[in-house]
C-alpha cells in the first residue's frame, strides 16, 4: 500500500510538471519510476515493471534533451506529420508484437495482450515526450484509459485513482503545450508567455 501510494504522488508530481514543460520532471520521474518497477514487480505486471526500467534511462536522456533548444522547433514543441502518424503506428504494432510474444512465452501474466498494449504505447509516448512532441498527450490518453482498467483487475486502487487523473492532466497537458506552441509563434519579445488562462 505504502509503495502505491508513494508512486502515485511522485507520479502525479512528475505528470504536473511535465505539463509545465520544466526539467525537473525527470528529476521526480526517475524516483517514480524506482517506486513503481518494485510495486509491479510484487504484483506481477511484467512488462510494466520492465518498462520502469525504460523509464529510468529514458528520464537522463530527456533530462539532457531538455537542457537545449531544438532547431526549427518553435518553443521547442512541435508536432507530428501525417507520414510520422503511420509510422508512429506501425512502431505501436511491431513492439506490440515483439512484447506480446514475450509475455506469453516467458512469463505467467494473465493479462499479456493489455500489458503489451499498454507497454508499447507507453514507449512510443515516453520518446515523444523526450522531444516535446505535443501527439505525446494523445497517446497518454489511450494508454491512461487502458491502464485504468488494468490496474482494476490488478487491485490496486492509488493505480487506478492516478490513471483516472492523468487523463484529465494528459488533456491539460495537450492544451497548454498547443497553446504554447501558438502563443510563441505569435509572441513578440515584450509579451509575457502565460501557461493557464
């Protein structure tokens, strides 16, 4: 109960900073993601408890990421093509199958097809997220929804509870990015940049 709790709050902390585009929510992601790879691997979600793993790399690389400007990215944020979009999905499709067949072959989970599903989404967002891609919200979106559920069957409510606030923070987070995005294409250099209004 204790480490549910604890990597609720230290993930909701992260998901509220991430929306407010500052760097150290890597920082807290890190410690999230140390939290939560011990609770699921004492409840047996696999594949999630790997993905932690992921995570925890992943959080020094969007933390360095993060330290710079991209080029020709306007506010740093930017969005995906129509040709990104397929390739996005087909990137889903091939790890969806690659963790699936893992899953099955190698471990009891009882819930393989979701907790690949949900894996490799939560990849795919993760990278996004690295690169401030603002298509990152939408995929948390889906993938908050299904781990809502998963973490039902799992019985582990603080889970549950969070997956149901990240989606109402993912929808934020695409709103505010967007409008960020708009508000520094627009911006001359004496005009406040504003997050929420």
């Amino acid at each position: 109960m204790l480490l549910d709790i604890s990597g609720t709050l230290a993930s909701l902390l992260a998901t509220w900073l991430f929306i407010r585009i500052n760097r150290k929510a890597w920082l807290v992601s890190m410690l999230a993601t140390i939290l939560n790879a011990w609770l699921y691997w004492q409840k047996g979600i696999y594949a999630d408890m790997t993905l932690e793993s992921f995570y925890f790399i992943s959080t020094g690389y969007g933390w360095l990421t993060w330290r710079k400007p991209h080029k020709n990215q306007p506010g740093e944020i930017s969005n995906l093509t129509g040709m990104q979009w397929i390739i996005l999905g087909f990137a889903v499709l091939i790890l969806f199958t690659a963790i699936m067949w893992v899953l099955q072959r190698y471990t009891s989970s009882n819930i393989a097809s979701l907790d690949a599903l949900t894996t490799s989404l939560s990849l795919v967002a993760q990278w996004l997220m690295c690169y401030k891609i603002t298509a990152t919200w939408i995929l948390w979106l889906i993938t908050d929804a299904i781990y809502a559920y998963l973490y039902l069957v799992k019985e582990l409510p603080f889970h549950v509870v969070l997956m149901c606030a990240y989606l109402a923070m993912a929808a934020a987070g695409y709103r505010i990015w967007v409008k960020r995005q708009k508000q520094i294409l627009s911006l001359t250099p004496t005009e406040p940049l504003t997050y929420f209004s």
